[in-house]
C-alpha cells in the first residue's frame, strides 16, 4: 500500500488532525491579542501626550490672551498754559524744563472733571489728587511726550486716552478683586466703585493692546505700559547671526565629514565631540560665550551680535548631524552613477548628493534656529537678561551692536517680577514666541516638500 492509499490520518498527530487552514490555533490567538494589546497601548499613550498638549495650550491662551488687551481713560485734558508754558513762547527748551510732576496734576484735574460733569455718577472721592492711583504711572510721561511734540496744542483742551493703572487693568480682566484690595496700599474699594460707573458711562473702555506687540519693556513702576516688540527685534538680529553663521559652516563641516574626510582616529575624534556637543547643556555655551567673546574679545556686554554667536556655537552640533543624516540617506548609486559618467568627486557632491540631501538639511537647520530661539540659559550668562531695552535701535549696526533683549529673556524677566500684571504679560509672550516656533516649524516642512526629490 502506498502513501497515496493510506487511510487519511494514519500517522498524523492528534494535534495536528485538530488544526486546519482555515482556523485559527490557540498560539495564534495569543499573538494577534499581544499585537491589539501594544496597539491600545500606543493609542493610549497617543492619547495622553494629546491630553496633556491640550492642557497646556489652554493653560497658556487662558493665562495669556488678557495681555494683548489694555484699560484705557478717555478724558479731555486741559493743556494748562500756565504750568506748561508760562513765558507764552512755545520754546523748546522752556517746554523741556517742565518735568512729568508738572503733568500729572493736569491729569488728575481731568479725570476729577469727568467725574463731576457726568451725571449720575457718585464717589467719596473728593479730591482731584484721589485719582491718581487709577492711572498709570507712565501717564505723565506720555503727555509730555505729546506736548512737546505738538507745541500748538498748550491752552486748549485735547482728548486723551490715558493707560489705566494695572490694578484697574487687573479689576477689568477679574484678576483683582474687591476681596484683594482690601490689602493692598494701591487702590481701594472706592477707586473700584468709580471704575464700575466709568465703564458704563464710557468713559473707562477695555481695547486690543498694540504697544504690547510693539512697544518696549517698561519699570517695575509702569507694568501696564510694558511690550515685547523690541525684544522681537533683538530675537531677529540674534537669528540673522545664528543663520548666516550657523547654515554656512555646519553644511560644510558636514559634506567635508561625510564625503572628504579620510576614516582615521583623527574624525573619529571629530564626531565622537560633535555628538558630545549636541548634548552639552546650553548654559555651558553661554560660559563659553562670556569668556571668549566678552572677556577676551571684548565684545558690547547684552549685544545681539553677542547672543547670535553664542546660539551660532550652540546650534552648529545639531545643523551637522542633521545634515549628515540626510547626505548618509541619498543613496550610494547616485554617487556611483555621476562618477561613472566622468564627474569629479566635488561635482557629483555638489551636483547630484547636496541637491537630493537639501530637505533635510533645511528642516535641521530651521529645526536648529528654531531650538536657538526659545534658549534663554546662554543669554543669562551675556547680559541680555537683566538689560531693560526701552527703544527700539536707530539702524543696522545699532540693532546688533546695542544692548538689547529677546523674547524668551523678557519673558523670564517679567515672570520674576512682583506684579501680576508682568505674569500675565509673560504668558502673552509665550504665546507670541509659540507663534514664532509654529511658523518657523512650518516654513520647514512647506520646504522639504518642495525641494523633496524623489530617486
């Protein structure tokens, strides 16, 4: 009998007469339900990085979004010609020796007349000087600044919007309450009750918030008044030098490290410090910073110029490695392909390898810049922390040679500050630097796609 005749099953094992093609066996069951199992774990895991972003985000809007809108006092100011020019010449000089104490009583004056010629209104406020706390400190000043500039105005009486003091501000946004001030020496209940009746009156009006986008850092006096748009500007002289340094030589270290460079010890060495680098704290660079570039070369102290070339020296380890990742992932036949067809070794680097390699090497770059942006750690180190920039600088060479500020040191600035009006103004800066990171982040990948190459 052959085994064409034998009885099916014969001398098969019972297990295996139990199995069958179209079944599934228990050792397969097991293995399709660990495979469900890391699956809901990685949706799990999906799900509550998702959670906490979501948290954050809203944290940070939520916390931020009252800073981009300011309380304004819209009154008619009596530019009294007596006290501002008493001599009747409108002179310059004459106009200039009248400080900001000659400008507040003016102030107090009209919001004093406001009050009295609005009906309806009530106060135990009696005096003129009581409504001082209700304006911002920088009130004077600005006044000034009008007056002197607008000389023909002395003797009539010009509509002004006047900045609330912060605690107003905080009163309008429900970050001060009536239960707050009972304790503190800047404003009391009164003051609040005589917001309540300006704001229906009109008088008192919440507006988006300009100057913060603007505007320049104020004192510890003058929270209100305070803006991060000349930080902004320090933030791009400090970029333009992290990328006119930075892309250049990282993208030429690199080709030469992954396409020239003989394979000794002595490249070995090269990149076992470039990776070493890459993971070195960012306060290390701003030691190095201070010594070299500050000390030794004597560089402007809180300079841009200074804070580019610390960034430049934090971000090259990174742009290198990034860059050799995507000239290692250009295929070897396109090498071999334009060698073999005559080119030289630098053509068919520059020619065929870069241009195929340009993606990732723009995404590490912007990658990189975007990572110099956010540091503050090396900044501490120059100066550009403690530096209070209040003007924005009078050219190119200013905006890199003149103490300045940026973004992230303004923001850890105010959030060291006592008054709550700077916290608020800190979470609106991270804000606008989240912006900043989202749009340098996007650029990125709307360039990779457009110089992607497929091979």
């Amino acid at each position: 009998m052959t085994d064409a005749t034998a009885p099916m099953g014969a001398d098969v094992p019972k297990k295996a007469r139990k199995s069958s093609l179209y079944g599934t066996d228990d050792r397969t069951k097991k293995r399709n339900a660990a495979e469900k199992r890391f699956q809901m774990y990685g949706i799990a895991a999906i799900g509550i990085g998702i959670f906490f972003l979501v948290i954050l985000l809203v944290s940070i809007v939520r916390s931020g979004v009252p800073a981009f809108t300011q309380t304004f006092i819209e009154v008619p100011v009596y530019l009294n010609e007596e006290v501002l020019d008493p001599n009747g010449n409108r002179d310059p000089d004459d106009l200039r020796r009248v400080s900001t104490f000659g400008y507040a009583p003016l102030i107090d004056q009209a919001i004093f007349n406001q009050v009295q010629q609005t009906e309806g209104l009530t106060t135990t406020l009696e005096d003129a000087s009581d409504m001082r706390k209700m304006v911002s400190a920088s009130a004077p000043a600005i006044l000034r600044d009008y007056v002197l500039a607008n000389p023909d105005e002395i003797g009539e009486t010009v509509d002004f919007r006047i900045l609330a003091a912060s605690r107003v501000d905080g009163y309008m946004k429900d970050r001060v309450t009536r239960e707050s001030v009972a304790r503190d020496k800047n404003i009391d209940a009164a003051h609040l009750d005589l917001v309540d009746q300006l704001v229906e009156a009109g008088t008192i009006k919440r507006e988006f918030n300009w100057d913060f986008i603007t505007g320049a850092d104020a004192s510890e006096n003058r929270p209100e008044q305070a803006g991060i748009g000349v930080a902004m500007i320090g933030s791009f002289f400090m970029m333009l030098v992290v990328l006119v340094l930075s892309l250049p030589i990282g993208v030429a270290a690199s080709i030469y490290l992954e396409e020239f460079a003989p394979k000794n010890r002595f490249t070995d060495l090269i990149e076992v410090n470039i990776s070493n680098l890459a993971a070195v704290p960012s306060i290390v660079f701003g030691i190095l910073g201070l010594a070299v570039f500050i000390q030794f070369a004597h560089l402007p102290q809180s300079a841009p110029l200074v804070g580019g070339l610390v960034l430049t020296l934090m971000t090259l380890p990174t742009i290198i490695i990034s860059t050799r990742a995507s000239l290692k992932a250009v295929p070897p036949s396109i090498r071999d392909a334009a060698l073999g067809v005559g080119a030289s070794k630098m053509q068919a680097v520059f020619h065929h390898v870069l241009p195929l390699a340009a993606p990732g090497i723009l995404t590490g770059t912007i990658i990189g810049l975007a990572q110099a942006l956010g540091e503050t750690a090396p900044l501490l180190l120059i100066g550009m922390v403690g530096y209070i920039a209040t003007n924005y600088p009078e050219g190119i060479a200013s905006g890199f040679l003149d103490p300045n500020s940026s973004m992230p040191a303004q923001i850890y600035e105010w959030s060291k500050r006592a008054d709550p009006a700077y916290y608020e103004r800190a979470w609106g800066g991270i804000i606008i630097l989240l912006l900043f990171l989202m749009t340098m982040n996007i650029i990125a990948i709307i360039l990779r796609r457009r110089f992607e190459r497929r091979w």
